[in-house]
C-alpha cells in the first residue's frame, strides 16, 4: 500500500500535514508528528504584528519610545531582527531533527515585510512557504480589486525573490471564489491552502465587551471546504490542501477524492492528541486495501467536477436530489 505523494513539488510519505499552529512552534511536538507518521508539517506562522508587538514591549521597557531619538530605527531593528532570529532558530532545529518537509509561514500586513521575511525563511532552509494570506476585508473602503491586487502584489514579488516553492492560505471571504482561486494558481505558486479559520468574535453580555469565541474547529466545518476543492481541484494548476474540519479517516479520504493533494490537520490534534495522525493514517490505508486501491493517485479526484462539467450544475444536481427527489 502507497501512501507516498507529491505536495508542492516535495516528496511526502503521505498526505497528511500538520496545519500551522502553536503545536508546530515547539520541535519536540513536531518530532512527535513525524513519529506519529505525519507527512509534512506547517511550522506556526510568524505575524508582523507579532514583532511589532516585540518592538514596543522591549523598546518601552527601557525607556520611553519617543526618548530614543534618531536611534529609535536601528534599536527597533535589532528588537525585530532578534524576535525572528529566534524562530528562524527553532527552524532551523527542526530541520536538523525531522526527516519530513519543513514549510514555513507567515503573515504580514505591509508589503516590504512579506519579502523581507519571506528570503529570512527561504536562508532558514524551509522546504517550502505557506503565506497566510486570510484576507479578511474589514474595512468599507477596501474593494475587492484591492484584495486581488494584494495577492498579485506579494506573490508576483515573492516568486521572483525566492526559489522554494509557495503555496497560499486564503479565506472564504471572495466575491468570486472560484475565479479568484484559479487566477491565483496560474501565477507561479505550486499549492492553495482552502481554507484558514479565523478566529470568531462573541460577545460576553455581562461584561459587555467583545472576546474570542472557541478556536477550533468543528467537524462540520470540512463541508464548506470539500465542496470547494471538489469544485476547483481540477480546474487548477497548482496543488489544494484542505484544510478545516478534518477529524477522521473518512474525512481524509473525502477530501483526497474531491481532489485534495494534502489534508491539513490541526483542531483534531489539539482535541484529540497527536496521536491521532496515526488513526488518519491507518483508517487511509485500511480503506485503500478494502477498495482494491494502491496508490492515492488511482482514486484522487475521483469525485472532483470535471473541467468540461459546469459546477453549477454538479452542485444544483446535488441539492435537487435532497429537496425535490427529481433526479
Ligand atoms: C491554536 C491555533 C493556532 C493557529 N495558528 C495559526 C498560524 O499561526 N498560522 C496559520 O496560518 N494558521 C493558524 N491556525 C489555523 C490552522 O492552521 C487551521 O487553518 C485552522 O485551525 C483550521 O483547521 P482545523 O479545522 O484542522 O483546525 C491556528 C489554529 C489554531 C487552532
């Protein structure tokens, strides 16, 4: 039984990968994944506002910001140099200590830090980059022309100065999904990551302020994420990972046969334990013998909407078949 698949040009033993996270911040943990047998880990994101964080903490515990003078730069420069420097470090110990790919990433606001970071990542030897690029278009005067011109932006810059392979971690917020994600595969990226899950705002009515609602993810949540790879797997020239809302076996298999290169995993670490990445790999296998399959490649996107097929149509068909029972 074969396992083995091609996720962003790297060789994986199978497709199941560790979604960033904070788990994969600590190399122990992710030795554990390996262990545990899982493909490819997503190493945690580094977050501009981050080391911005990391400049005003430390720039104000020695003296006020605005005392610095013309030394403010270069002191703030040390700060965010020596912020990254430590997870360059972590890094660079995972990829001395696991055998797997190492796909680093980040998330930035500004233009000149995505490329800034993106070559420290590249030097740091990451297998790969995943630039989380989770849009979520707050405000009223951001236009969906200038979402697309973001992503144009920093992947066509990020293309022509780095070498390992990119792939991009985008939201569902689009007004054309299914353009939007194709146009995105024809710019040089190797992989699409459908889809981050932000993290929900509730409110805490006696407090009467705003908090975080749970982070995880639910397994309900894979559904909004099958029904888009099956979608657009086929109609792009990139590899998909899919990601939220992946629990089991089965889920893992759905999401290969709708097209998925890799499965993205992470609410079901957290809840359930590493381990589980063992369950997801023994249920795969255990399936592809039951189904006479022996390789993921004789059954991967088996169930995608074919490129010639109108998805409006496979989907319509689907829903009719629910409600009105004519089909
Ligand atoms: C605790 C936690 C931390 C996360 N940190 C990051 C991060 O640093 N970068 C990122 O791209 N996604 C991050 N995510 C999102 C996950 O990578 C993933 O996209 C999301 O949790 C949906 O997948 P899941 O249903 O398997 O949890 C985080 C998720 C959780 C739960």
């Amino acid at each position: 039984m074969n396992t083995e698949t091609k996720y962003l040009g790297l060789h994986l033993k199978n497709p199941i990968v560790v979604g960033s996270c904070g788990l994969t911040a600590d190399v122990d943990k992710m030795v554990q994944m390996e262990q545990a047998g899982a493909g490819a880990v997503v190493v945690k994101s580094v977050f501009e506002e981050q080391i911005i964080h990391d400049i005003k903490r430390n720039t104000h515990m020695v003296a006020p910001t605005d005392s610095y003078g013309d030394s403010y730069e270069y002191i703030a420069q040390h700060v965010a140099d020596d912020s990254m420097e430590r997870h360059f470090s972590m890094i660079r110990e995972a990829k001395r200590r696991l055998t797997i790919p190492v796909i680093g990433s980040i998330n930035c606001f500004s233009y000149e830090n995505w490329l800034t970071y993106a070559q420290k990542f590249e030097e740091a030897g990451c297998d790969a980059l995943e630039l989380n690029m989770a849009i979520l278009p707050y405000e009223t005067s951001l236009s969906a022309d200038d979402v697309e011109r973001t992503f144009s932006q920093v992947i066509t810059t990020l293309r022509k100065s780095i070498s390992i392979p990119i792939s991009i971690k985008v939201g569902t917020y689009f007004t054309d999904m299914a353009k939007q994600m194709q146009q995105l595969s024809w710019m040089g990226i190797q992989g699409v990551t459908m889809f981050n899950k932000s993290v929900e705002v509730d409110i805490d009515i006696e407090n009467e302020c705003l908090k975080n609602a749970s982070f995880l993810s639910n397994p309900e949540d894979m559904y909004k994420t099958l029904r888009w790879v099956a979608i657009l797997s086929k109609k792009m020239r990139c590899d998909l990972s899919a990601s939220t809302g992946v629990y089991t076996a089965a889920d893992v298999v759905k999401m290969l046969l709708a097209g998925a290169t890799t499965v993205q995993v992470v609410s079901c670490l957290y809840k359930n334990g590493i381990d589980t990445i063992r369950e997801l790999h023994e249920g795969l296998t255990a399936w592809m013998e039951r189904k006479g399959y022996n390789a993921i490649s004789d059954f991967r996107g088996k169930l995608a909407v074919m490129p010639a097929e109108k998805a409006s149509v496979a989907m319509r068909t689907q829903f009719m078949k629910y409600f009105a029972e004519i089909v």
